[in-house]
C-alpha cells in the first residue's frame, strides 16, 4: 500500500480535478506560457486557506511563494 505525504492528503483527487478542469480559463495564445500547472497552484492556495498562514508556508511541490509562480504574492 502506498502512503501520501502530509502536504497531499488534502490535494483534489482525479475525480474532483475532472469536474473543475473545464471550468478553468484555457491558456492564453498571447503572453508568456504558464510556468506552473493550474492543478498545482490551486492545491497550493487550497493547502494556505485551510492551514490559515502565510504563502512562504506553501509546499514548494506547489511553486515558489514569491512573484515567479504565484499570481497572489
């Protein structure tokens, strides 16, 4: 059997990330490409609402705190 980090636990399953992928914007043509996947940086702003702490506090599997991947710093 196969365990899951604490910090994945609570990360949307494949059958929730079905659900809410076409409700998301599609990639922009113009503008740079996206750097991190939505699926990633939605876990990580899942992950800072329910801990209640800062964006350093964010996993780093989920992208940099800082202005290089998440849009909210």
């Amino acid at each position: 059997m196969s365990t899951i980090g604490a910090g994945a636990r609570h990360d949307l399953s494949d059958s929730q990330w079905k659900i809410l992928q076409p409700l998301l914007p599609p990639p922009s043509r113009l503008g740079r490409p996206r750097t991190w996947p939505l699926r990633g940086l939605i876990d990580g702003i899942r992950h800072r609402v329910r801990g209640g702490y800062p964006w350093r506090g964010v996993p780093t599997r989920d992208g940099p705190w800082g202005r290089g991947g998440c849009p909210f710093a």
